[in-house]
C-alpha cells in the first residue's frame, strides 16, 4: 500500500509541476520588460497593428510591444475572461464591446483611463467629445473607442431604376411603396428588415431603426427601457407591416439577398465594402448607400446605430503608465489613424474625419467609405449596460419574435418586451 | 504490498497501471465536480473568492422560466428524435443485413456524418433549410409551397432532430446491425415452423432479441438530447420563440455572457441529474435480461 501511496504522490507532484505555469521563474517579481496587446482576429487590422507596433519599438520611446490575435476559438469574450480568470491576460486588448466592458468594469478589472495623466488631451486631439460620451460608466471612462462603424442602407440601384426611383427611400412609407412594386415580381422582398436570429442582430434592425426615428435617444436611460414611446412604436409597426404583407422574409441565410437580388435593400456596415470588392466587385458597383430607414424624413444627417469596438487597459497589468504612453502614441498619430483608414476601411473614431485634409484625401477616392464616415458624427454607440445581451435577447423573444409570427400586436411586443427588459435590469441592480 | 527479491509482482503492476487511471479521474473527474458542488452554492464570478450563498442560487434558477422551458425542450426534442433515429438506424441496420458486396463503404459512409464538424453541418443545413434557401425554392417552383424549417416554433425543433439523426443513424445503425449479427440463425429457423408474418417476426422475435443494443442506443440518444448544444447555437441560437433552447445553451450564456458560473454550476448539476434519471427510468422499465430468457 506505501507503494501506491508513493506513487500517488510523485505522480500528483509531477502533475501539480506541470500544471503551474510558468509565472514563478527567477525574475517574477520584477516589472515585465514589454507591454503585451491583443488585437482583434482580424487580418486587416493585424495588418494595421504589426507595422504600428513595428514603428513604436523602433522609436525607442517607451517599453517594447509585443501583439498575437487575441487567441480566440469561439469569441473574444470568452477568451480574454479565461485569460483573466488564470492570469495570462495581456496588457491591452482590442476588440471590447460596450457590453462587456461594462461587465469587466464593474468586476473591477479594468484600468479607468480617464484617471491616465493625457487622456483629456488625446482625447481633444482626436476630436472625440462627443464620441466618448457614449462609453461613459458612472462618470468613468474605461474604454477607447477605436473605429466607430455606423449602420447605413444598401440599395441596389439596377433594381430602384426598374422599379422607377430615382433616390433610395428614406422613410418607412418609402420603403412599402417600394415593396409593394418589387413584390408584385416572382418571389421577391422589398427589404431585409430582420438581420439575424442572435442578440447581436438587434443593433443591426430594431436598434439602428429606433435610433433614426428617436433621432439618437436612448433605448435605455437610467437603469431603465424606455423604448416603449413613439419612435419605438413606429418601429414595431413598421416590422409588422412588412411581415403581414410579406414584404420580408423571416431569414435570408441561405445566400446574400442583396447579391442574389431577393431583396432591394439590407442594413450593411462598412466592413462589407472591403468584402464585396473582393467578392463581388460587379455587385458592388450596383450599390448605392442610403441613410437609415426612420418613420418621417429627418431635417439634416438622420442618426443610426454605432458599431464600436475600443481598447482597454487591464487592472492586472504592471505596465499601465507604459502601455497607456503607447496608446497615446498610436491614436494621437495622424499618419496611423489614416493607415488604419487604409487598411481596414473602418472610421476611426476621430470627429474630425470630414475636416481633416489628411482624411478627406482619402475619402475622395473612396465615395463608398465617405458615405459612413459622414455619418459618424451621428452614429450612437449601444447602451453602456452590463445586462446588454439580456436586454437584447428579450427584443428578440418578446418583440421581434411574436411580430414575426404575428402572435402579438406590435404595441403588445413592444409593452411586454420592455415590461421584461425593466423586470430583468431590476432585479440585477 | 512489498517488492519480494526485486520483481515486480502482478498486483504492483496493476496498481502501476490502475494509477494512472485514477489520477485522471481524480483530475479531470473528481476535482472539477467538486468545484461544482462548491460553486453551486457560491456567488462567485470568476474573479476573487467564492463566498458561500446557502441556497440562493436555488431559489433563482426555480424562478428561470428560460432553464426550465430548456428542459421541456429536451423532453420536444426526444419526441422527434427517438422515433426517427430508432427507424433510420432499424433501416440502416436490415439494409446492411441484405447487402452483399461494399458493405465496409456503405457503413463508412454513413459513420462520416458522425464524424464531421458540428459546426461545418451546422452551417450548411442552415443554408439548405433556409426560408429563402435552395429547400424552399425547389418546393415553391414545383409545389406552391415553402416549409419554415428553422423560422417557426413548431417546426424548427423538427429540422434539428432530423440533422442530428442524420448525424447519429450509422452509428447506432452499427450498433443495432451487431445485435442482428448475434441472433443465433436456429432462432429463425425454429420461428419459420410456425411461419409468423414479417411484423410478427420482427417485434416478437428480432428486437426482444436485440434488447441491449436498442437499450444502448436508447440511451445514447438521452444522452445527446440533454448534451446538444451545436446544431441549436449555430442554427436557430435557440430560437424562435426559444423552442429551441437547449440547456447547455443555457447554461453557456449563463456562464460565460452573465458571468454567473456559481449558477451555471447548479444548472450543470440539475442536468446530469436529470439525465441520470432519464437513463435509469430507461433500464428500469425496458431492459430485458435477454440471455436467461
């Protein structure tokens, strides 16, 4: 029996050996000579980050860089909280959404950057005023908004000719009567109006919808839903619409509707700029952008929804003066934010694009990417809540869904789904 | 237990060999369950200390009509699944039984379904079952009609239980076709003096006669009821209408998007449960004891 038990324990010590990581050789204490960032699993903006870290640490300005992607099989999220939790996190990581950062801020893991010493002035440099405010959390600042992607319209603008339409529609009338006209041919929709079947779908249909005839107010405000107004009426009884006359289809999985020409019109984001150029560049020529879809023609830019993605410095990290000093350097840089322009095609987060010679060079021989990024300045980020995914799955099961099906009255989906949206933030305060 | 002049005895290389195997367990078993037993009655959320909640974590999933409803689930989904499974793979099985030559092909051809990537299946029937998909417009061109596989609440459990018996069918086919194999032919021809019609032969004889292997079957297919998670999160995400919500999709958001992990635990714990209960239920009530029959 000692025999096994011995064994037992030199097994287990080996194993235990093997486990532990590798944190506790000769120097742990001392502070880390680089800074470690995680970027997006993006090849454009791995692009983007290799030559600006290659620069930085030629520079010699501050502590070395050193990047990977971040290391993810399913999302992001789920690989920076492991990294967290066993602490392999590196310093900064790319890639945070509002709705997580909110989540890694109030488990205090986040470095408050508007604490840094030259927040302020990085911020004023880039013009970004206005566009921080949507990442405010109880007056902190957490996140640095790095891209800021408003959701457009893309319409194909062979099939508005054959239906006669000289401008692409702005309004929800606009859309059935160009519905009407494109479903009277064989087996066609007027407009994707449902984006997908996940929470994140949400941004890209009632959200971005919501944000246009509420001109920009918030869905949530004050720990609260109060979507359930007029412009969020106006919403749901325009989805009804289109499903009862069967104008929409309940999904489009099967191919690009907009390549195969099932519907006119589908909220895109810019990233499918750079995707339908190596795809379908003959498609994309047939493209024109319009604004969001809002229930009455708006004076002026008309808002849209944010798709916004920043950085964030980790409270784990022993490096965070050095790795703030870095961020500084990278997006107080105007030659880099036109190299990301470059390379990714997505609008930095800069209020200045439409002003600054550097980047209205640029957006001259890119009349597609103009379009976005003039409605940058009108591009709302999504609420700033921890419960994010709750409160847009219960859009989907409570609101979205029954319209879908015609099981609930537009007004009902409307009033139970923020009826259950106020009883879940409720109960997580 | 001593070493006697040096040699090995056999027990000291049983231990050797049984230690390795209970390290594992203890490991990879053991340790992680009793973190869950410890984290169900914890607030914890991944970072800091578990600090003990008594029964909180009870009390709340009680009141998760998401989690329960995700239950019900399995019990719809088994309600599709089972009959269909069962048939295919009693097809699948008699099939193989009359083939001649190419039967290793044909039998391997099947068993590819079951080893190709959830994900990768996942997103092609996600295209074949499309609203606007090539399924639908093939019956729109030739019948007027279009079917919502995966947009309706009462069909869409339906297209997922016919994915994953697609998936399934040659392996529990296999399975049910080594239980014919074992049926001793006298059997048959001790049967063939009463002359028996085919329906008669079949449930009074051949599958009495393949009990354990149906039972076997029956259980793995429990088993993958309460287990699914990548046919529902890549083709419906749980939806519409979270007919299709299944418990480990549950129980992943409620881990890892909420970052409750102290509740996902519980729900963890309610499901083996559940399982285990489903199984012996199974045997309890089915299972015959074929060979002192």
């Amino acid at each position: 029996m000692k025999t096994v038990i011995r064994l037992l324990l030199v097994a287990s010590l080996l194993l235990v050996g093997g486990c532990s990581g590798s944190g506790s050789a000769a120097g742990d204490s001392a502070r880390p000579k680089v800074i470690k960032l995680w970027v997006a699993p993006n090849e454009t903006q791995e692009e983007f980050w290799k030559i600006a870290v290659d620069r930085w640490n030629k520079s010699g300005l501050g502590l070395p860089v050193t990047f990977t992607t971040i290391p993810a099989t399913g999302s992001s999220e789920k690989a920076i909280l492991t990294a967290l939790v066993s602490g392999n996190a590196p310093d900064i990581s790319t890639n945070i959404f509002a709705g997580f950062a909110a989540q890694l801020a109030d488990l205090g893991q986040l470095q408050e950057l508007s604490a840094m010493a030259g927040y302020w002035k990085l911020i004023a440099a880039r013009h970004m005023g206005r566009i921080i405010q949507g990442w405010d959390q109880g007056g902190k600042k957490y996140v640095f908004p790095i891209y800021v992607n408003p959701t457009m319209i893309w319409w194909r603008s062979d099939i508005l000719a054959k239906l006669g339409l000289k401008t692409v529609p702005r309004t929800f009338d606009d859309v059935y009567a160009l519905s009407r006209k494109y479903a009277a041919l064989d087996h066609k929709y007027g407009m994707q109006v449902i984006a997908g079947k996940n929470w994140q779908d949400r941004w890209f249909d009632f959200i971005s919808f919501y944000y246009a005839t509420a001109a920009g107010a918030p869905y949530i405000k004050d720990g609260k839903a109060v979507y359930d107004n007029a412009a969020g009426r106006s919403v749901v009884i325009f989805l009804n619409k289109m499903f009862r006359q069967g104008w929409t289809a309940a999904d489009f999985d099967s191919d690009d509707p907009l390549v195969t020409g099932l519907v006119a019109g589908a909220v895109r984001g810019p990233w499918d700029i750079a995707y339908f150029r190596k795809i379908y560049p003959d498609i994309l020529k047939k493209i024109v952008i319009g604004p969001m879809i809002a229930n009455h023609k708006t004076e002026g830019k008309t808002f849209t929804f944010a798709d916004t993605k920043g950085l964030v410095i980790f409270k784990s990290s022993r490096v965070k003066k050095q790795a703030f000093a870095f961020i500084s350097w990278v997006f107080s840089n105007d030659d880099l934010s036109l190299l990301w322009l470059r390379k990714t095609g997505l609008p930095p987060a800069r209020g200045d694009l439409m002003t600054n010679p550097l980047f209205r060079a640029f957006y001259r021989s890119h009349p597609l990417d103009r379009q976005y990024a003039d409605y940058v300045d009108v591009a709302v980020p999504p609420a700033f809540i921890e419960s994010t995914i709750d409160v847009q799955k219960t859009m989907g099961i409570d609101m979205i869904e029954p319209i879908e099906f015609g099981i609930k009255t537009p007004e009902a989906a409307l009033t139970d789904a923020v009826r259950r949206t106020n009883q879940l933030l409720e109960v997580r305060q | 237990m001593t070493l006697k002049s040096g040699h090995l005895t056999e027990a000291h290389i049983g231990a050797a060999l049984a230690i390795l195997y209970l390290l594992f367990n203890l490991l990879f078993w053991v340790y992680p369950f009793l973190w869950l037993a410890i984290l169900s009655f914890s607030d914890w959320r991944f970072f800091g200390t578990p600090s003990f909640s008594g029964l909180k974590n009870i009390y709340i999933i009680l009141e998760d009509r998401e989690f329960w409803g995700s239950l019900w689930n399995v019990i719809r989904f088994l309600g599709f699944y089972l009959p269909m499974v069962l048939a295919g793979s009693l097809a699948f099985a008699f099939g193989l039984q009359h083939i001649g030559r190419g039967k290793v092909f044909i039998a391997l051809s099947f068993l590819l379904a079951n080893v190709s990537s959830g994900v990768a299946y996942s997103l092609v029937f996600t295209k074949i079952f499309s609203s606007t998909g090539p399924l639908n417009m093939f019956l729109l061109d030739w019948f007027g009609v279009t079917i919502p596989w995966l947009s309706s609440p009462s069909m869409a459990m339906f297209s997922i239980a016919l994915v994953v018996t697609w998936k399934f069918v040659g392996y529990y086919g296999l399975i049910l076709y080594s239980g014919l194999m074992a049926i001793p032919t006298e059997i048959y021809d001790a049967a063939k003096l009463d002359n028996p019609p085919p329906l008669t032969r079949l449930f009074r004889l051949t599958l009495p006669m393949i009990n354990s292997q149906l039972i076997l079957v029956l259980i793995f297919a429990v088993t993958v009821a309460f287990g699914i998670f990548t046919e529902p999160y890549m083709m419906t995400g749980g939806g519409p209408l979270e007919s299709t919500n299944m418990p480990l999709l549950v129980m992943y958001e409620t881990a890892f998007s909420r970052l409750q992990p102290g509740r996902a635990a519980l729900m963890a714990i309610i499901i083996a449960v559940a399982s285990y209960l489903a199984i012996v239920v199974i045997r309890k009530t089915l299972e015959k004891d074929v060979g002192s029959a």
